[in-house]
C-alpha cells in the first residue's frame, strides 16, 4: 500500500499540477469515443496500450473479459454497456483478451476452477467457448493450444452475447456503432483484431511483421 | 478508432521496445499486490493515478464501482474478487469512487434510470446507500451535495458488500487481507481514504493541504 | 373437450388405423430434421403449413416465439434447443413469427401488459426488439404498422440470442446448422423468410406473387 | 429446407387457396378454448391427434411438457399460460405427456443429462417427479417401466405446478377452468386421460379397448 | 435487551435448573412431529398455543406466512420444508395465518409495499392470493373485511405452493404427510382448520361455540 | 395431530381465557422491541427462552439461522427484516444459532447435503462459514469441535449478511438498531453472546459460572 500512496503522492506533483487545467475541464464531463471492455489482469493497462488520455476511454473489466448475454445477469457488464452505448453514445466497442489469460486456463483445464464457485459461476457465460474448442478443436491436445484458441473463440463469443444486449441492437440496427474483437499479445506487445471477412485474427496497427501470426485463424462460418 | 490503432502503433514503438525484456517477464504470469475496483468513467486511469506499472494492480471496473453482495448477482465482480483473493491472494482490496460519477447521479436523481433498465436494476446494489442518503442526510437538497455524500456512503455500503464473498470474509478472518475505501476528486487530482477511528474520508498520500477537504464527513456508527 | 375427446376418437379411426405401420415405426424413435420455434397461437399449425408428418418437426412454442439469450432463462426454450441441436443434429432450426401476433401487440402498446405480470416478465426479452422500433422507426405512428415492423424485427432479435446458446454456437461454428428466420401471414396463407443480402424478408416458396410483399423490409446493417 | 418449401408451398395451393375465406376470418383473431401444453417431440402433432383446425387449440410446447412453479423460471411457460387463461380466457388447460419421451427418459437415466447443462437445469423442475419415482416405485427396475412411471407421474406433477400460476388458481377458484392430465401412447394411437376418482389414467375417447391399459395405475392419496 | 437478558437468567434459574435432565436429553436430538409454518407476527407463540413443549414442533416463520413455490426462491423456507420432510420426517404440515397480519394488509393495500422493496418483492409469492381477491371477491370493500379473506386465502394458496416441493409431493404420494390450514384469531384466542370437503374454515378444537365463526368461508371448487 | 388440537383446546382454557383482556389489546396491533433470528430447530422456543410473553419478539425462523445477504435470495429474510426495521422500527437484531444444529452439521460434513438439493442452495449462504472453517480452523479435525466452531462462526457471518440489508444499513448508520450473535446451548441452558472487542464468545445473563466456556474464542480481526 505504501507504494500506491507514494504513487498517488508522485502523480499529485508530477501530473496532475502540470496539467491542472486539463483536470479542471475533465472534471465536469466525460465524452468517450469508445468503450474498451477486457481482462482485470493486472499485465493490461488499455491507456497504455493505445495511448489516450484520461477521458477517452470507458473501461469495463472483469476476469476473462466476459459479457454475459443480456438477462443472463443484472450485473455490471449489462449496465456499464447500457450507460455507455445509450448515455454516452460511444461508437466503438471494444472486447479485448489477451495471452497467459488465467481466466481462459481455468476454462480450459477440468479442474481449473477447484474451490472457486464464484469463478466456476461466471465461466458458464463462456459455456459457448468451451463447447465451440471441444467441437471445433479436437485435435488440440497441448494445453497452451488449447489456450490459445480459447481466448480467440471467447473474444467472438463475448462480441456475439453483445449483440444481445438492446442497446447494442438498436444502436447497431441504426448504423452508429461498431464492434470490434482485439486480441493482446503480452509478449509480442501486439495487437490482433478479428477481420470477420477473412475469418481470423490479424495484426492491428502495423503492417511490418512485428507480430508473429496467431496459430491459427478461427474459423467462422455464417449460417 | 484511427486514434486508437495509432495509439498502439506508437505503444509498439516507443514503449514495448524498449521494455521488450520487461514485457517479455511480465508474459509469463502476474502477481499483483492490489485489487482495485473503481468506476467506468473514462478520467479514471488506475495506473496513471497510482504510477503502477503493468503487472502491478488487478483491475476491476464497472458503472458505479459497485460490488453486490455475494450471491447477490453471479457476475463479473464476485469472479473477480475470488479469483483475486483467493488464487492471486492480493493483500489489499480498494474500492475507490470518484467525483462527478454518472451512476451516482443517476441513483440521486428520481429519473436518473428512466429509458435504461440495466442501469436501474444494477443500481438496486446500490439502495443501501439510497436509503442512507433519505434517512441521515434529510437536509441534504442541493444535487451536488447529495451527489457527494452519495459517493461518499457508496463506497463504504460497497465495502460492507464485499465482506460478503466468502473468499473475502476468511482472508479477514485471517489478517491476511486489509480493506479500503478511497474516493479520486478529479478537479483536486487527489485522493481520500476513509479513516475508520475518525469515521470521515481524509486526504491520502499529502499533508500539505493540496485538496480540498471533502464538504462533510460520513459519520457511521458502529451498533 | 367433448369436440376434442371426439377428434381424438376420429383420430383413432381414420389416421391412425390405416397407417398403424407408421406409427408403429414412429414408436420407438425420432430423428426430426430441423427445430421450429413459433408463437402459441392457435392459428398456427406448423405440420399443416410445411405439409409435415409426425416425425418431421421438433416444435418449440411459447407466446411470442421468444428465445430468452443464454442463461437469461434457465427455462424450456434453452433445454430444447440443446436438446434439438446437441441430442438430435437438427441440421436447420427457424424462428417463425406471425401476422397480428397477441404478444408483439403487447410489446407495441404501452398498456400491453396491465395486469398480465408474467407476460411482462416474458416481454423482456424482447426489449431489443423495442428499443430498435423506439430507434429505427420513430416515423411508425399507426399502430398496424408498429405491430408489423415489431414482428419482422422480433424474430430478427430472437435469432440473435439464439447465436448465445453454446449447442448453436458450436454448430454454426462447424457450419452443421443454418438458422432462418420466417413470418407467416395469415391472410396471405404465405411465409416470408429474411435474406440477409438483401436485408429484408421475401416471400418463400413461391415466385408468383400470391403473397404481398410486407410493407417494408427491415435495415439491418452489419457493424 | 426443401421439402419444408415446398411443404409451404403445396399449403398455399392446396389448402390456403380452397380455404381462403376460413383464413381470411382467422386473420384477425383468436378465440381458442383450450391450452395444450405438450412436449416438443416431432412425433406429436396435437391439431392432428385432436381434429382440430387452425383458431382452435392454443398450444405450449417444450422438452418434456415440463410446467415451473410460478415465479421458480420467469420464462415462455408462464407469459403463455397467463395469456391463455387472463386474455383469451381458454376453458380447459391440458398437459399432455407421451410415451417413449426423450426428457423423461434423460430424467430416469442417472446419466441422462450429460453434456447437457441446459437440459439439466431444466430437468430440476421435475425433480419432484424423481423423488416420487425414488419413493413410491422402489420396485421398478426395468428402464421402460420406469419411463411408463416417469411420463404418468411428471404430467401430474406438472398439473401440481400448473395451479400456482395466479391467473389459473384465481380461474380455478371461480370455477372456470378444467385441468387435465393426459397421455399420448404412440404405438397405440391412444390416449389416457387421469381420473382423479379412481386415482389412474384411463382410455380417452374410446370404450371399445383400443389400447391397452397403462402399466399401472399411479395412487395419489390426497392428503 | 436488558428484558431479554433478565428473561434468559429467569430461564436458567426457574426452567432449566429444575428441567435439566429434559433438556439433557433434548440436546442430543430432535424428532419433532410437525412442521409449523407461521408469521413472524410477535403475537404469534406456536408452543404457547398449542401448549407443546421443546422438541414437538420445528417451526419456519417469516413475514405473512408465505411459502414460495418449490424454485421460485431458493430461500429458506424451501430448506426447512426438505429438512423437516424428507430428514426428521414429520408426519404434519401446518400453515397457520393469523387475524391482523401485518404482511397480508400490505397485500390488499394498493401502496403497502411503498418504499419497502423485499417486501413488494417477497409478496409476489402471494400474486395468486391478490388474484383471487380481486376475481372472486369483487364485492368487499371495506378492508378489514378484504384482510380476512386476504388471510383465510393466504393460507390456501400457500398450501398450493407447499405441493410443488417435491419432498412433499413425494410424501404425499405415498400418504405419509398430512397438509393443514389453519388460521390463528387472536382476539378470540381461537384457530380455525380449512375442511376441505365443507370448502370453509371451521373452529378447531372446539365445539363450544367460543369463537365466532369466520366472516365468509371461502368457496374453493376443485377443478 | 390430536395432541396439538388438545393443547389448543387447553391453551383457550387456562390461558386465553384467564387473559382475554391481555389478548384484546394484543388483537389490534404489535410493536416488539427486537427480531430475533434463529433456527428452525423443535428444541429452540424463543419465548420460553427470553421468557418473553405474546407481543415482545418479531421472530423468523429458518434451517441454519440464515440471513442471505440483501438480493442474493427476494425471500422471507430479507422481507421479514425491511419489515420488523423499516415499519417496526426494532431496536435490536438478534441472530441466535445453537448447539447440535442439524444444519451445520450438514455444511461440514461433505455428504450433509447428498439427497437434499434445496437444503444444499441454502447452505451457499453459509460458504463464509465454511471457508472460513477450512483456512482458519485447519486443526479441527473431531466432528464435534467442528460443528461447534461453525455453529460460532455462522452467527458471524450471518451479521455481516445482515449489515447488507438496505433498511438495517440506514438504521445502523443513524445508531438506531443494535446487531448481536447469540448461541444457545442446549445442554448448558445458556446463551453466549459475541463480544466485538475480546473478539469472543461469552455467557449472557450470568456471571455465575453457570455455563461452561465454549470450546474456544473464535479470533476475527478486523482488517
Ligand atoms: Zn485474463
Ligand atoms: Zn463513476
Ligand atoms: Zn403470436
Ligand atoms: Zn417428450
Ligand atoms: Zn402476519
Ligand atoms: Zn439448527
């Protein structure tokens, strides 16, 4: 704790007096362009990762990145969506999961959520993910390919419980709102984002082969 | 969204590079000292405001900072929490409220949920601190003082809700885990921590009277 | 009743008498090819309008041909739809509304749902639905026209939650299970079934203009 | 997906155009004056097995013709009775079970229902079916006479669950509805209706001997 | 409290100590012959009534005597029915109202429940008992008068919903189990037991024409 | 049966009668100074225990002594208490657990619950207790100390339940209501109550030594 005092003591100085008058008009309003739902995993700072500034990004944030379908429960998820999408009218959405992701290891290991009820709870709304790698995946054996596809699968999951949710519905029904499946690659300090057209995961952000591929591209196919 | 991709773009470039060796520890797990549960508002940067680095705070956010009660609502937040206290065993837990919280206008005002039902239901974990407001601070007419002493009594009803969750209520029962209760003042870029003994909020990390004292403080006797 | 005990007695006689081998076949087991979700009402006989024997649909009905998303309802719709797509491998599954449907009337009417709890309750679930009329068409006055854009767009809705239910969603991710959504109307005798291509729904199973076409197609543009 | 076109498509030569007049009529509303509420199996075709024409049976359909208590799942079950019995005021409610039942059969099995949460979940709502089967027929061991006993005992069960529901009790209190306990025997062509009498299901609709006898009659005392 | 506390060393010294072999053999176990659910009304002492002694009678108590369908609320009452049913096997079941109850004049009162949201919430379970009033009961407008058919209905209805849970419906069917309604007047000093082949409350334990008889004995016609 | 329509009888006899006058004023309205919560065991007679008449304790009774924190559960817990605080206006809140609890006994012995489902959801309530159980009494290995630690630390838990309780929340704030754990020993005849600042367990009402000391203080440190 003391460290998170001297923190906050070192942004006092440091930060906020600097920029004093950008804190003052913050402190009236917000108007975010979009929202940014994804991992409490401590390794994800999304203003980091894209580099805004206080007051551009809503943030929702759960283990797993998870968006229950609309009803499935009265929680945060469903009105941190609503507010941001009928309140604060925000164009992009955003579910963004990431590597190494400790939620998408319990769902992907029979025992991975042994004496964590609230956990084993919360992963039935990846139920879809789990049925789509036992279905679609068979062949996947070693548990970090496993894990791979089960954050790629869950971010497509997730984004279609989204749709679900009536505010997303009707703003997408009008056209004023666009979702997007991002993928956080720690160790490569990337960015992957699903291109439904292509059917997989490419590299957001740069064209220079920073990135190395995902294994393997999902594939989705329409009805 | 051209702002964003930017953005990562220039994340790859000037941080990620750099640190790649950092990042590329970081890649392998995660072991956080704090859970920190704060609100959606896009002015909330956790990092920035605590000067962590990636790896060093788990991030819990949602409209309203609200934690319902165990078993209350089987969503994001008891996931979260128990995975944070009882696999990751963080040893501080911080629910941290801010000025000017949407949500929280929302509860004071009568309409405030009108045309947004999951808002209003996600704010039924939020009636302790309704009825708070109706029956200790009846005086209380002007919005922007009930808007304070509502993020104020929020913050310390959320904390009584996390006593709650299991995994919470035996790392106490153990020493092992230390709860707080801070609010972010936007404009004063300062914090205040609730200080039990003294029962009111007072300035965190300076004692040169930066901010502002918060216009009262909550008295909550203890039965 | 007696008309019913006297059918059943002339059921006796005239169908299953002479076809006694078919139903002796039938006894034993099922393999239905695709699962239709249509509305309660008694106008609707979905063997009589797909010109089906026994043994050829597994029928869900509810008022509304509602689809509650995932986990919203742990109810009937849920359990037949595993059952249908993960027991039986229906390989096509349609949500089939109607013209001068009762529930989508309750939708539309602000007094719909006086006195009737439960079927408010129900009504939930198409929230999405009433949200994009609220959105998409403010113009819609006359509540005939309200009712006829409420059914279009309500099966359109209830497919959606569909995709959330994980026996769908691995099925369509394996590209084993087409989903359609289709309007009968009643006084036309016709069926109109929703091309996604073009965006809106187009007579089925005929090309010789017997049917009106409804009187608008639904936008829905694909974020 | 052809056959079912072309199904509709011989419909609308064959049926809707003789009948033009009858559907014309029926276009504008219901008057129904019973609820059929049955199990989703293909092989049920309830206008079929009764004679009945379009406008004359409201009817709910779900694996298992499975009823919740009021408020136990705010799902299709209780919107569609309540609309049945409070709007169109039907005069006769009946739930009707049959022979060789896939649900019930998962029931019975202790493994019936795995892989199948949503079955399983849905499946609770008959668990006083399967404590009546654990208790009342310990001597039942053959798996066919335990499904004879699972059908019989779950449609009495689900009449148990059918009188919670407000709008049937106050209907029931006033004298103006009838509940009815039926079976539909496949191989037989037949059905059994209860007697609460004579406490056991007996032939409907014939005296002549058609079927054979239910296994065995179930014995309800009432208390 | 110091009442209460006084009350407790009167209890040792003049009940215990003169008692304690009773209470020596009562500490190792129960086997109560009735369960009694009542209200938590403080006038209501079901010993002192029915002048039994500990150990006779496992009582559930809660605000109006409101027994929730079995799966409509996973709650308490559903816990000690099974316990008291399917554990120590009680061979009676009583409900007992009572005149003057506090929760059933919130029922009849457009605005009881106002500003007490658990209670509004907790009275749904009483939805069937408000339907009743208003269908069969047109006629009574004097509230003292609607109060004493809402509690001789209550009583009724709750008794309906005790057959849902399926340790009693088991017991039933295998007549182990006795239901009783049975409502407590307290200015009379007298309890009145539901007959139901008379379909009214009659005086119990008594044919002395103490008490007066009930305002109206509801007719209840079985379907 | 007969036994308790003979108490009844006598009850009228030797007490009402007597009394008549004691009950007329009772017959019109409550106002109890406490609510006490305790078990549904036979063997507890509150009033007895209090030596309380008719009229001084609001009381609910369910398995175990449970109180699910405020929206886990809309049941008689919660509804029961918003109305003994919010329309009573009790001063104390009581939660009385005690020895040779059959719902204990069920939580820590891993097959308590087999058989039982709806005592099993009731007992989630307890999961604190039980986590707590394992991390802080890991040396407990006789049933006997087990039990009588849980019976200790459930009645803890259940007041942090209880401090979720919007209508309890508000009181405690204003210092209008009191919180105790009590324990009633059975075989001692004694009551202990929690001491918040020795953090133990002590006799109530006597300083005599009557009651032995329970088998050890139960250590909770506040965080
Ligand atoms: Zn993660
Ligand atoms: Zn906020
Ligand atoms: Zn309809
Ligand atoms: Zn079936
Ligand atoms: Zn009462
Ligand atoms: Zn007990």
């Amino acid at each position: 704790m003391q460290k998170l005092v001297e923190g906050i003591h070192h942004f006092q100085d440091r930060i906020f007096r600097p920029y004093q008058e950008f804190f003052a008009r913050l402190a009236t309003g917000q108007s975010p362009e979009a929202l940014f739902i994804t991992c409490s995993d401590s390794r994800i700072d999304p203003n980091l990762l894209t580099q805004t500034a206080p007051g551009e990004l809503f943030i929702a944030r759960n283990a797993g990145n998870i968006v229950p379908p609309y009803g499935a429960v009265h929680g945060g998820e469903a009105a941190t969506i609503e507010y941001a999408v009928a309140v604060l009218k925000v164009r992009d959405l955003i579910v963004c999961g990431h590597s190494d992701c400790g939620a998408m290891k319990a769902l992907v290991d029979p025992h991975g959520c042994s004496g964590l009820p609230a956990v084993a709870k919360w992963l039935e709304h990846a139920e879809a993910t789990r049925r789509i790698l036992a279905t679609s995946y068979p062949e996947l054996k070693r548990p970090e390919e496993l894990l791979e596809a089960a954050v790629q699968e869950n971010v497509l999951v997730q984004l279609e419980h989204l749709r679900t949710h009536p505010s997303v519905a009707a703003a997408l029904a009008r056209g004023e709102l666009h979702l997007h499946a991002w993928i956080y690659q720690i160790d490569a300090g990337a960015v992957f984002a699903y291109d439904p057209a292509r059917e997989q995961f490419e590299p957001l952000g740069t064209t220079r082969g920073l990135v190395r591929p995902p294994a393997r591209g999902t594939k989705r196919l329409v009805s």
